[in-house]
C-alpha cells in the first residue's frame, strides 16, 4: 500500500495529474467517480496567490467528494511560496504539491516549473522550508533533468526525501524534450529501486493504455501511475486501468448514452463553477476525446468547439445522441 504521509492511497494509485485548464473541480469530480484514487488541482501561481489575483484563488476551490486532493502550486520566490503555503492550507487540501516540472517557457524563464532544474540546491532548500512551513504532507512532481546531458534524478529525489518531501511523481521526460518522443520510465525505476528510498515513486508520461500502466507497475515497480493527457475527455480511462489490473479484459468503451451525460455534466458543472463564458470554453478541449471515434463527426465537433452559447452545445449534444444512437465503439 502507497501512503503519502499518513494519507493510504491504496495499491499502485492512480492520480489524475494537475494540469492547466483541466484539472478543474468539474473534471476532477469526474475522475474521482471514475475511480481516480488522487486529484490534483490546476499549478497555481505562488505569485499570484500572494496577489489574490481572482484566477489564481479560484483554483483554491476543493469539495470533499475530491478527497484525498493535492493543491499544486509553483513559483521560484522562497518568501512567496512560503506564503502562498499559508494560503492554501487555509483551502483545507490534503496535500500541498509543489511544480518542478512544467516545460512551458513563461513559467520557466521566471526559474519556476523545470526552470528550477538548473538549480538542484534552490529545489531542494525550497523544498526543505515548505515542508518545515506546514502540517500538511508536501510532494512534488518534476522532470528527469533540464536536458538529456543534466539527468541527476536519482540523486535530486533522494535529497528532496531526505528533506522531507512525502512522495514524488517524475514525468519521464526532460524540459528540452517537452512533450515530443517517448517518456523514459528506465530513470524513473532507478529511483524506485534506490536502496535508500522510502517514499512512493509515482511515474507520469505515456500511460495511455491499461497495458502501459500494467507495465509500468510489473516491468518498472513503480508505486502508481499519474495520468495525465489520456484522462482528457475520457474520465473512464481510470476504471477501466482498475479492471484490467482486476481481471485482465478491457471494459467495453462507453456508449454514446454514456458519452453525451458525462459531456453534459461536465459542460453543466463548468458553467456552475466558472460562468457560461469560461465554461464553454474551457471544456472545449475534451469533446474530441469525448467522441473519438465516431466516424464524419467533424461537423458536430465544429459545433461544439465554436459556438459561445451553451444552449448551442447542448443541442449539439442532442444531435450527437439523436444522429449516432447504437453506435458501438471499438
């Protein structure tokens, strides 16, 4: 059994990473339905938080139908992590995650994300006085190195443990490769298999099927699997991970009846939480997913990605059910 702190995540967990615009409370409620055994929230700035800029507190927002739930923020400012860590504890989480890995370069060019990769003492030493600044478990998620020439990622997580850090997902690629080629998981087992490691060692990256979660359990030992882009617009991706493990068959793809709920209350529950107009918008990028699969769909996803009014895209709900009722997926 995999504990963060003394939070029993269960046998390799599944963690629905925290990414940007979709993470959100309507997509984690989904996931957790779904089997997701830990949600984290969006990265949320540290710098903002300490602004009280109204995007960055919104993401504060937890329910306890999520729990357990990590609040993932970042930032390179030891002041403002230190109080942005006041802040979210405040939010009632779980777990306070810190972002050492996010490639994008506006995060990065200011050393937060996988800019902090360039300087391991700062990592560690931020680490080290978050953790000393809370009750709460602290994690992190992280890269294998800044580049292919840089990778110390056996090293970085036996120091970030040994500074008290609970747990550690690593995303099985370095900054420079972004997200292109193939997630590494070989480095990752290295830190798992490290003799002088004792927390959980979670892999993210490529895990886009139950066989590769099965793999990354079986072949590489890891302590779970985080998923990320496969959850996008497909929130069964976790229950059907959990019975392979369970009986070695797929589970049948969801129906269309199916598809069109989740897509509704997803839509629905966005609109609730953010307002008609981020809410349309920022469940856009789940409907290709949504759907996939569904042959001459193009039409309907055009309606569905471009129009601003909700009423437009339940309709087009409607027609997705009307026009492709018994479509059988494969």
């Amino acid at each position: 059994m995999a504990k963060i702190g003394d939070i029993d995540v269960g046998e390799f967990p599944l963690l629905l990473a925290p990414m940007e615009d979709v993470s959100d409370p309507p997509f984690r409620a989904l996931c957790k339905e779904q089997g997701a055994d830990v949600v984290y929230t969006e990265f949320i700035s540290s710098e903002g938080l300490i602004r009280d800029a109204a995007k960055s507190v919104m993401k504060l927002d937890i329910y306890e139908k999520e729990r357990p739930v990590g609040i993932q923020i970042f930032g390179a400012n030891l002041d403002s992590m230190l109080k942005s860590v006041e802040i979210v504890e405040a939010s009632g989480p779980d777990i306070i995650d810190i972002n050492f890995g996010c490639p994008v370069k506006k995060v990065v060019s200011k050393g937060a994300g996988a800019g902090i990769l360039k300087d391991i003492d700062l990592m560690v030493s931020l680490t080290k006085a978050m953790v000393e600044h809370t009750k709460l478990p602290v994690t992190v998620k992280t890269r294998l190195g800044w580049d292919h020439d840089s990778i110390k990622i056996v090293e970085v997580a036996e120091r970030l443990q040994d500074v008290g850090c609970k747990a550690i997902a690593i995303h099985g690629r370095t900054r420079a490769q972004m997200y292109k080629g193939n997630a590494d998981w070989k480095p990752i087992a290295e830190v798992k298999n490290n003799p002088r490691m004792h927390i959980p060692v979670f892999g993210n990256g490529d895990v886009d099927t139950p066989e590769r979660a099965r793999e990354m359990r079986d072949q590489y030992g890891l302590d779970g699997a985080m998923i990320g882009r496969a959850s996008i617009g497909y929130p069964w991706f976790f229950k059907e991970v959990k019975h392979y493990f369970k009986t070695g068959e797929h589970l049948p793809p969801p129906t269309i009846e199916e598809r069109v709920i989740a897509a509704r209350r997803h839509l629905q529950m966005a609109i609730d939480w953010k307002g008609e107009k981020l809410g349309v918008f920022e469940t856009r990028r789940h409907y290709t997913n949504y759907f996939k699969g569904i042959p001459h769909f193009k039409e309907y996803r055009m309606k569905m990605v471009t129009s601003d009014h909700p009423d437009d895209v339940f309709a087009a709900f409607d027609e997705v059910l009307s026009t492709f009722s018994g479509f059988e997926f494969v």
